[in-house]
C-alpha cells in the first residue's frame, strides 16, 4: 500500500493528518459531460423543460455538492471553500452539456474531489430534470482538469 496516503502500515483506511501541512492558496477544476440528443439539447437551451431552468438549477447542485464533498466522500477533510463557480455550456457537437467546476480554498489540502463533486451533481442534476424526455443520456468524461497548489504543486491534464 506504499504511496497511498489514504492507508496505514497495516493497510487500513483513515483519514490523512494534515495538521503539519502549510496552509497555501489551492484551485481545482473539473469538467464533465451530459451527452443526449440534440431535440433534448434543444428543449434545455429553449427552456422548455418542464422542471424549470435546467441549467441554472444545476449550476446550484454543483454548488451545493462542492460544499457536501466532506458528508459523500469518507475520506475527505472538511474545508473552508472560498470559492465555487460552474459554468455549464451547450455543445451541440457532442451533442449535449459540458459541466465545469472551480473551486478554491486556502488552507492544507486541495479542492480536487470538491471540484469533482460539483461536476457530477451538476450532471446528475442535468439528468433528473430531463430525464422523462430522455433516459438515454450519458454522464461522461468527468476528469480533473487542473489543480495548483500544496506540496505536489501544478498537475494539468494533457487536452
């Protein structure tokens, strides 16, 4: 279990002492996508979805979700965020939503999982309010995309 910071020497699971880490300014950024049809694509854009504003009220589950990570993900430390911003963009390419999430906080260890939380809420957010019209869609490709600050320092995800 070497390099796993997550697990003790006997290979049991507890949560990191970050008691001795520098507080430093720390970002994350995540995306994901909700893939679907273009006519559901178009029914979210136009705003004719019948739950409401769809994008809008994802961009709050995000948000929400971000502030939530420490009560879903066991091993997460509960932290003063500073920030948390998601943009959700239609992509009729793909077609459907991409989700992306920033994240911020000063203090001794990163926002990664908070940032990632927001994109998968936001996208099972998307979901449940479509999905009467649409059950086929797909959550995909929910990544980090950036992540500055602490000990590791830099890490971008190649494009």
């Amino acid at each position: 279990m070497s390099g796993l910071t997550h697990f003790d020497a006997q290979g049991q699971a507890h949560m990191v002492d970050v008691s001795e880490k520098a507080h430093t300014d720390r970002i994350a950024v995540a995306e994901g996508y909700v893939r679907m049809t273009p006519e559901t694509l178009d029914m979210i854009t136009e705003g004719r979805a019948k739950k409401g504003d769809v994008l809008s009220v994802a961009r709050l589950a995000g948000i929400m979700g971000a502030k939530k990570t420490s009560e879903l993900i066991p091993l997460c430390h509960p932290l003063p965020i500073t920030k948390v911003a998601l943009e959700l963009t239609a992509d009729p390419e793909r077609p459907g939503v991409r989700v992306e999430a920033t994240v911020k906080t000063s203090g001794q260890t990163g926002v990664e999982m908070e940032a990632l939380t927001a994109v998968a809420t936001a996208c099972l957010t998307i979901y449940d309010m479509v999905k009467a019209v649409e059950k086929g869609m797909v959550i995909e490709d929910i990544r980090l995309v950036l992540k500055d600050g602490g000990k590791s320092g830099r890490y971008e995800a190649p494009a």
